[in-house]
C-alpha cells in the first residue's frame, strides 16, 4: 500500500512530462499558425537589452520573429541566392527595400563596396579592391546596390543557382525622368523661349548627342539606358538584328524583370518563382525617391512618340519583350493568380495604415490561401521605413565586414555628365581624324 502513492507520482510526473514535449512539439511543428506565431513572439521579446547595442538586439530578435513567421514547404524552397540589378531611374528604389530586409533577416553574403556606398561599380564590373571580399573567398549571395549586368563577372562570384532580376519602366517615362533628373538640357545646352526643352529636344533628338562616355565605355541617358543596365552596348544601338538576339538571351538569363507598370502583378509572379512569403514582399511605400517636376505628365503627340521610338528602338524592343514574358509567365500560374494580387493589395494598405496609425503594439494579418496569420510588431514598421544606407550598414555589421574605407573617384554620372559628354565628343573626333 505504501508503493502506490509512490507509484502514482512517478505517473503523474512522467504523464506531465509527456504532455510538456507536446506541448512544445505542437507549438514548434504544428500547421496552426496562431500557436507558432506565440512563440515567435515570446522570442521577440527583449531580455537583458543592453543600452549601447538596443537597436541591434531588438533587431535580431525581431529576425527571430520573422523566421518564426516563415514556412517552408518540401517542394517549394526559398531561393537564397539572386542578383538585383537596380536599373536606374525605373522604380527601382520603391523595390529595393524588400530585397535589402531579406537578405538581413536571412543573413545573406552581400555584395557591398568597400565604402558601403550606393553603387559597387558603374558601368565598369567592379575591380579587386573595391569591394568587400567574403571569408575564405566563396562567393557571395546576394547583390542589391547599383551595378551594371555583366553576365561573366557575375557568374565568377555568384552561386550556379543565382537567380538574376531586374525592373524596367514604360520608355518614354523613364526618357522624361531622365531628361528631368540629369539636367540633360542644360548640359546640350537648349535654349527655348517659345518651347519646352523636352519638346524641343523631341524635334531632332540625334542633333543633340547626348551619348558620354566614362572609363571607355560609352552610354546615354536619353537612349536605350535601361538596356545599357542590363549589359547592352551603345554601339549596337542600330543594329536592331544584333539586338533582338541579345534582349532574347536576357530573357533567358532573367528570373524575372519586373515591368514597373505592373508592380503588384510582378511581385507576386517574384514570390511565387522565388517560394518567398506574404511577409517578404511586403514594401511600405507605394513610390520612393519620387520627384515632380514640369513635364512629368507631359503626354508627346503621336508625331513626337514616334520620333522617340526611332530613337530608342532598342528599348521598346526590350520593354515589349519583357512585357510580353511577364504575361506569360503569369498565364502559366494556377488559376487563382490575380486573387493573390488582390490579396497583396488588401494586406499592403492594412499594413501601411498600420504604421501610419501609430496605434496598437501590432497587426494580425488573417491567414489565406497564400499566407499563413502574422502579427506584426509594431516595430516592422520601422524596417518599412529603413532606407538604403541604413539596409547596407545593418548588413555590414551583421556580416562582420572589416572599416570602411574612402569612396575615391566615385562615379557620379548626374552631376558630371556635361563632363562624360565632352569625353565622348572628343574620341568621335578623334577617330574621325585618326
């Protein structure tokens, strides 16, 4: 009689640690996501937080809740490894930020330059010295900083199993935002009383020359420039055989370009050939490094957009080809794509709302057929809102990268191009003499 109670404690015991591991096992394992997201947000919490480090701390436990927040699936995993060429003057800035928190929250090897700048090397692959080389020499994971698409030197210091993306913007839209931005007129010197320099430059755009050139290679800010990002070469520019057979390759070599003008659409197509999550392409704002200036909205007769597609025929091409590829790309999705999209949408507007608010600790995003729940701390807000020098020097340190170091001669094609142009007018006269 004296062993049963003593037995019956040992029972009790061994029952409650049986109950304890399921207890964890369900919670760490289970499919309900409100039972894993407890966890996650246990681990969010800030404990022994030292005052000279908070911030870091408090981010990597925030990681903690982002990985918490992530599933996986057996025949859908996470592609780690890309390249995102950040064409210039294309939405690229309003895109970028998701691409910095993932490889943060991931802790990817990032392609940085030794002065942790906003470019690695323009229009130039970068040379031994001038960016930061990983331990051991392996090669990196990620790259999302300013760097013309050189297919050679990519491959050389990125996994076989990179995945290449790029965004590109409506031709003519991305001419006015160049036009605007680089001061082209004042540096071709237009000079109109009775007309605006974007229409008198659209009267003759091969008079003025704008093609500069910089450490021997040549590029234009008013032709073909998205193309020229992507690897293109100026001198090819009429050769419209030769083109079409290069654009084509691209296509190849791209997971996917996104087509600004379908932002929503491409991003979800991103996820979904990525296996990303909801979370992962969330942005926190609709446009960044936006600018208005007088001939913004300015929309050319037919006569000036015919002019322009002469000029820049290589970059219609491009854009039509892409396009085109992202439509296609998309009609070979399951069926409920564009559900997906609104959905996205629907999530976007909670989420920026949210964070505009300045209410509540956090947001429960429902579960759908696309996304597991997440509740959001109100502290992603702030990732939201991080822009790109933050992204890189939160990477640096992550990553252990050794003392910055001076930029140099830094390549700054806006405020030197009436430079870059003379540096191209005076080779053509060169060679014409030679």
């Amino acid at each position: 009689m004296r062993k049963d109670p003593f037995v019956a404690f040992f029972g009790l015991l061994a029952f409650g640690g049986v109950a304890i591991l399921a207890y964890f096992s369900d919670v760490g394992f289970t499919g309900d996501s409100s039972k894993t997201l407890t966890l996650g947000r246990r681990l969010y919490v800030p404990v022994n937080v030292d005052p000279v480090n908070r911030e870091d701390q408090i981010e990597d436990n925030h990681s903690a809740l982002v990985d918490s927040q992530k599933q996986s699936s057996k025949d859908c995993i996470p592609k780690k490894h890309f390249v995102w060429i950040k064409v210039h003057k294309a939405g690229s800035q309003t895109t970028t930020p998701l691409f910095e928190r993932f490889a943060f929250n991931n802790h990817l090897k990032v392609l940085l330059g030794v002065h942790n700048g906003p470019s690695i090397s323009w229009p130039l692959p970068p040379k031994e010295g001038k960016y930061v080389q990983t331990k051991g020499g392996e090669p990196f994971d990620s790259l999302y900083s300013h760097s013309r698409y050189n297919k050679t030197w990519m491959e050389a210091h990125f996994p076989d199993d990179t995945a290449y993306l790029a965004i590109v913007k409506e031709p003519f839209k991305h001419f006015k935002s160049c036009f605007h931005y680089y001061g082209v007129s004042r540096k071709v010197g237009i000079k109109s009383k009775d007309k605006s320099p974007l229409r008198k430059f659209l009267e003759d755009p091969w008079r003025y020359k704008t093609e500069a050139m910089s450490q021997g290679i040549r590029w234009d800010k008013t032709r073909n420039a998205q193309l020229f990002d992507l690897g293109f070469p100026m001198e090819k520019s009429d050769d419209m055989e030769w083109t079409e057979k290069y654009i084509a390759q691209l296509d190849r070599d791209f997971l996917i370009v996104i087509i600004l003008e379908y932002h929503d659409e491409s991003l979800i197509l991103l996820k979904r050939l990525m296996c990303w999550t909801l979370y992962d392409i969330l942005l926190g704002s609709a446009s960044r490094n936006s600018r208005d200036y007088g001939y913004k909205y300015y929309k050319p007769t037919p006569e000036e957009e015919e002019t322009y597609r002469k000029y820049a025929a290589a970059e219609y091409a491009m854009y039509q080809r892409f396009n085109q590829s992202l439509w296609e790309k998309i009609s070979q999705q399951s069926p409920d794509f564009f559900q997906e999209v609104d959905n996205y949408r629907k999530v976007t507007t909670q989420v920026r709302e949210f964070c505009q608010g300045g209410k509540g600790k956090g947001l429960v995003v429902a579960g759908t057929p696309w996304n597991k729940e997440y509740r959001l701390p109100r502290g992603f807000c702030t990732d939201l809102k991080t822009n790109d020098p933050r992204w890189r020097s939160k990477s640096w340190r992550q990553l252990g990268y050794p003392p910055r170091r001076p930029p140099g001669d830094f390549f700054n094609a806006r405020v030197y191009l009436g430079k870059f142009l003379q540096a191209a007018r005076n080779d053509s006269a060169e060679r014409e003499h030679s």
